[in-house]
C-alpha cells in the first residue's frame, strides 16, 4: 500500500512540518507515505483573480495524480468517526489524499473523487488540517493492525 | 474577558507546546489567555489504578477551577461550526475551557459545566486537540472582532 498526501502550498519549514516529519516517520512503520506539495505560477495568479479560477488551478494540478482511490478534504464531505475513516485503508493500493488551497475545491473535482470527507464541522487552518489528516492516517493503520494505539 | 484553558497533562517541551506558545500570543492581540497544566501524584496514581479513579482525579482537580462559564471537551458534546462556538464569548468575562486526562471526565463533571463540545467525530490525540482548541479561540475572537482571519 502506499498512501499520497497532496496539498496545494508552498513548501515551507515550521514547527507544523516538523510535526508531520514525525507523523510520516510513525506512518513509514506500517506503509509507505508521501507528502507532495504542489504549487506554480498558474496557481498563484489564478489566485489573485478569482476563486473559480483558482480552485481550477487546484483540479489541474491534481487531476493528473488520481492514480488510485482518492478522497478529497473538503468541508462539505461526510463526517466520520476514526474507525470509519479506517475503513477507507482496506484492500486499497494506492490512497490518495486531496487538500485543496484556500479557495476549496469546485464540484467538478469533487465528483471525480471516489470520497468526500470532512475532518470536522469546525473550520481547520491548512497547516492544523494537515496535521490531523497525518494523525488519522497514522490512527487507521494503528486500527487495521490492531495496534493498541487508537484506544 | 479572560480565557483559561485546563487540562491534565504534565508540563513538556515540543513542537506543539511551540505552536502554542505562538497561537497565545495571536490570542492575547484580543484578550488575556492562560494555559493551565494540572498533574500531580494522586492523578498519576488513579491513572495506575482504573479509569474511574482516573476520572474523579480529574474532576477533583478542575472543580476549584470553575469560576466562571466552564466548558469540557468530551466525545459526547455538541459538535458545531466556527461561528456557532464564537458564539461561546459573548459577554462572558471569564470562560474556562477543559480537557480531561486519557480516561475523559465523568458525567458528574460533566453536568456540572455549562456546555459540553465536541471538536470533532475523530478520535485526536491529546496535544492535537489543544492546537485546535486555540486555533478556535483565535478564530473566535476574530469572528466576534470583525477580523477577516476566520474568511
């Protein structure tokens, strides 16, 4: 299995990617893990136009990544407990994992996913989001291994 | 208005306390903020012993705390968006959050607050549900000062 995690961002250096180094290096105990940033000169003035071209911007970046099972973040999505969002890891290859920029996903996007989630009815900052994404993911494997990690 | 956040925990150093230490300083541009750390021997031992012990250890702790309007983070609670807990800091002067230790509270505790939330359906660990705590806080008083951080 190998788990994809995109988000459209800048890569940057903070405490909140030092928290995530270690969450991957956790995950990298049960399966293969990758974080890939995307971002590009036509996502940055898509951006400073509009939102329905920036959220364009998002699906074309990530279109040509859906490789796999892909479930998109998005605050409309369906609301899960940890151990249904374990059911998700289940017989898959390949999950992909799409977190859109600031403007959010169009609806294009979202029904070429093969789920929609939603981490909480809360809005989540991008970097806060993307350290409870990494969390789950380390929580559902902990769950499909029976490690006693998630209790 | 003045906020405090309890919680049992010992008093530790890492990326999240640093993320922390920052998120209080955002806070404090719009209100006082304290974080508080309860742990002592009698939690450490009720927490050797079983969970209703674990549980009575922390009421114990945070009922002298409850001075103002006292809100506890459990799995039970009311779920709601950023602008519904916003609504938690109007003409409060002093709101108190808290979070239990790994066993939760009892329903005793429970019923003495005057809410009872829930930040999500997922399961976070400890240190991720304080990030978020006040991220919210931030974002709340954003919302309740007219600031476009919450947008």
């Amino acid at each position: 299995m190998k788990i994809n995690v995109y988000s459209i961002e800048k890569k940057n250096s903070d405490y909140y990617t030092k928290i995530i180094e270690n969450q991957k290096k956790m995950i990298q105990k049960y399966t293969k893990v990758e974080e890939i940033m995307i971002f590009n000169k036509k996502i940055s003035s898509a951006q400073n136009r509009d939102a329905i071209m920036a959220k364009e911007s998002y699906s074309e970046a990530f279109i040509p990544k859906m490789n796999g099972y892909n479930v998109a973040l998005h605050p409309t999505g369906k609301e899960m407990d940890s151990f249904e969002f374990s059911e998700n890891f289940a017989n898959i290859v390949t999950l992909n994992f799409f977190i859109a920029g600031a403007y959010g996903f169009d609806e294009q996007f979202l029904k070429k996913c093969d789920k929609v989630i939603s981490l909480s009815k809360l809005t989540f900052s991008h970097k806060i989001a993307k350290v409870i994404l990494f969390e789950q993911i380390f929580r559902a494997l902990s769950i499909v291994n029976n490690h006693p990690y998630h209790k």
